[in-house]
C-alpha cells in the first residue's frame, strides 16, 4: 500500500528517489503530458460553461485521479516513491527544507524568477519547459511576493468546518467547503499557495513546478480530513446539473471514472497522518 508522507519527514534516500523519478519523467517526455492536460483544463473550465477541473464540484476528485495517474507513472519507474504532501499551513517558511537544494530547490531571481539552485535548475539541464505560457524555458518562482501569507492553521480548520460539500450555483462563486478550500472565497486556501510558490505554479501550466504534486496531495489529504469529520456530507450534486459534473457522471479525459469512485482513497493510498 502507498503511503503519502508529510515532506518534512522524508529520509535523504526517499527525496533523491523521488527527484530521481521526477527527472526520469521530464526525460522520457511523460512528464510534459500531465503539464498540458492540466493547462488544457485550466483554460476550457468556465464559470458559465462546462467545468470539470476547476470552478467545479468535481475540483477534488478530478485531481485525485490526476494525482494517482501521475503516482503511478512515478512507480513505473521506482515502485518505491509516492507522493508526498506539503503542509503550507504549518511549513510556512522560504527557509523550509522543502525548498532546499537536495529537493524542490529555492525561490527565483529577482531579474527574472529563474530557479538557480536544486535538481530543477536550468542550469543543470535536466528540467526545460516546454509547455509554456511564454517564451521562457527555465523554471520561475517567486516566493512569498505576489502574496506574503501562506495561509494558517486557524483558516484551514475554519474551512474543514463547513458542513456541506458544495452548492449552487456550482462554480467559483458558490459556498461551501469545496470552493472555500479551492480558494474562489472566503481564507483562499489552495489558489493562495499557487500564487505565493508564483512563477509557473501561478498560471495553468502550473505542473511545470513540482512542487505542485505536493501542494495537491495535501489539498486531496484535506478533502479526506473533511469527509471524516462529516461523514453524512456527501458528494453534491448528485444528479441532473448542467455544465458540471454529478456523482455518477464520468469525467474528462480519463471517461472511465465517476466521482463517486474516488470518495475512498484508501484502496489506492493512505496518508502518514489523519
């Protein structure tokens, strides 16, 4: 069984093995698929249209699949990795180990967010961006600029306590833990940490950073935390809602999975921690 650890408690040996299969991903190309598919998504989903990936109730399961599609293509390389998770809520410094030089590496330069230390570097050759949003290759961050605050422990809990799944009207404006915690309203949970990481991670190329598998895992391990407080609180909506996802409903691209088979993590992974 996967077990997807806090990052902060990763050995030396399991940070080399996950950069290492990250890098064997970029290598073989496999890596940039998951980049486009997400952009792909990102820009197709629309408060007035169809949505499936974001400004949508099927936010957190349609990640969870994208998730475990991209876990298992690290396993396909070491069947020993998993996803680990970032918790900003409490590991919230620029100085944190997660931003050391052994594994996410640091923030950009000011001139231009360009990465300059860690195993995604440009200068280390091994990490060029090709699904882009512009003409830069080189992996950008900016951290703590765009905004200073990652967000605390108090505005994560008082999201966890919403009671209900979600609500009409269904998109970036609608109440509820799903779109408090994707951030449209209320604290700004999950948009909040894209903007602070900033450079790639702040657009829909945001796969680009690795660090964004870390900062969704912990965004997935929070719906689990949610729906073991409130386990009367179901997925919504269930049936017969334009433009959006229902329970039963397949979603895109995969057209082989439905909401209602993601609600349990726990046939595919489990986390360190509840």
């Amino acid at each position: 069984m996967t077990v997807r650890k806090n990052q902060a408690v990763l050995t030396a040996d399991e940070k080399r093995r996950f950069v290492a299969a990250l890098l064997e991903l970029k290598r073989s190309g496999r890596y940039d698929s998951f980049v486009t598919t997400h952009n792909a998504f990102i820009v197709g989903d629309t408060d007035n249209g169809e949505r499936t990936g974001h400004r949508s109730p099927s936010f957190l399961p349609w990640h969870r699949r994208f998730l475990l599609e991209f876990e298992r293509a690290l396993q396909e390389v070491d069947a020993s990795v998993a996803l680990p998770y970032w918790d900003w809520s409490t590991d919230r410094s620029i100085r944190s180990s997660l931003w050391a030089p052994d594994f996410m590496g640091g923030t950009g330069r000011s001139r231009d967010g360009q990465v300059l230390d860690g195993p995604f570097a440009a200068s280390g050759g091994n990490w060029p961006i090709k699904v882009r949003v512009d003409g830069r290759t080189f992996l950008r961050r900016s951290l703590g600029t765009a905004v200073r605050d990652l967000p605390t422990p108090a505005e994560v809990e008082s999201v966890l306590a919403m009671p209900t799944y979600d609500m009409a009207p269904w998109n970036s404006a609608s109440d509820g833990f799903r779109n408090h915690l994707e951030g449209w309203r209320g604290v700004n949970l999950h948009n909040r940490v894209h903007v602070w990481v900033g450079g790639q991670m702040a657009t829909g190329a945001s796969p680009n950073d690795p660090v964004f598998w870390l900062h969704h895992a912990y965004i997935d391990k929070l719906w689990a935390d949610w729906q073991r407080r409130h386990p009367g609180s179901g997925y919504l909506p269930t049936a017969g809602t334009p433009n959006v996802i229902d329970l039963g409903d397949t979603m895109k691209p995969w057209n082989d999975v439905r909401p209602a088979d993601l609600l349990d993590h726990t046939p595919h992974y489990t986390f360190d921690a509840a």
